[in-house]
C-alpha cells in the first residue's frame, strides 16, 4: 500500500477528538484490566508532563486521571490506540455489530471471530460505510472507521480514502447527532 495513512495514527485520531469524548475514552481506559502496559507509560507520561510523582499520578481518583489524560498535548500511538478500542468496545457496540454484518463477517456482539479474516471486498466495505452512516451518528462512524484503517490498514485499506478528510471529526457527512 503506497497510501500515506499518517493522518490514521491513533494519536492523531485522539487527537481530532473532542475533548469529552476523549475523557470518556481516558476513563474506560483507566478501567481496562488489560491495558496494564499502557496504563504505566500513560502514567510515567502524565507524571513527566505535570512535574509529578508516578505515585501521585496513580492515588488519583480515576475521574481526574481521565482528564489528565485526555488533555495531554500527545501521547503515544500505544496509549492512543488501546483507548480508542476501549472506547469502541464499551460504547459502540452495536455499530461495529452492524457494520460487519453489513459486511457478511461473521462476529460476537462485534467482535470478529476468526484470527484471519480475508480482506473484504473494497465496493463492498464502501457500500457497508455508506449504509453505516444512515444509521448512526457521522462522528461515530468516522472515528469507527478511522479507527479500522489505524489498527489494521492492509484489511481495511479502503476505508482510508472514503475517510480522508473526516477521520475522527464532528459534523462529516451522513446522519448527524450523538
């Protein structure tokens, strides 16, 4: 793929995020017994940005952690990413459901089964982001999408340039709301 996709890079993608949405991310990623790893570097990042002890950083209340998270100028792609698909596993279910039905793949409450899917059709996955539009959101969709083309841009190459332009943003084209 020749396609630059730096505009996919989690931390660009939590960047363009607004800002609660970004704390709500920050909170179930603090929730999220898996994100160990992630959790120390976004702490060891936090601590370093506001001139405080990691120690200080993990005795405060998860809320105000959120914060301190979302409202750092950067993080890493690694933190970045394992928020987002904290995000989308706690809030939009449903849709990532939707989504790969319209697709025909196979899932658990939007979870793919299978390790190896083969990599969908491109009019197809362009024709199921267009009906996923209708039905949802436009700022969900775009973040779900970018998000896609961020954690897996082989399989997902062709929604990098139907999101172009919209990735992560409020107001893109299709059904508005929240």
């Amino acid at each position: 793929m020749d396609r630059d996709l730096t505009n996919f890079r989690p931390s660009k993608i939590w960047r363009r995020m607004p800002l609660e949405r970004r704390v709500d991310a920050a909170g179930l990623f603090w929730d999220d017994e898996h994100s160990a790893d992630q959790q120390l570097e976004a702490i060891a990042t936090i601590a370093t940005h506001m001139k405080f002890r990691p120690r200080s950083i993990v005795a405060l209340e998860p809320a105000k952690r959120a914060k301190y998270l979302a409202q750092l100028p950067t993080i890493t792609d690694a933190i970045a990413a394992r928020a987002l698909v904290n995000y989308h596993l706690e809030r939009q279910r449903p849709m990532m459901g939707a989504f790969l039905d319209l697709l025909g793949i196979p899932h658990e409450n939007g979870l793919i089964n299978e390790d190896q899917v083969a990599k969908p059709d491109a009019e197809k996955v362009k024709q199921a982001a267009k009906d996923l539009a209708e039905k949802y959101p436009a700022e969900d969709v775009s973040l779900y999408l970018t998000t896609l083309v961020s954690q897996d841009p082989e399989t997902w190459e062709s929604l990098a340039e139907i999101t172009e332009g919209t990735e992560g943003t409020e107001g893109t084209e299709g059904t508005k709301g929240s």
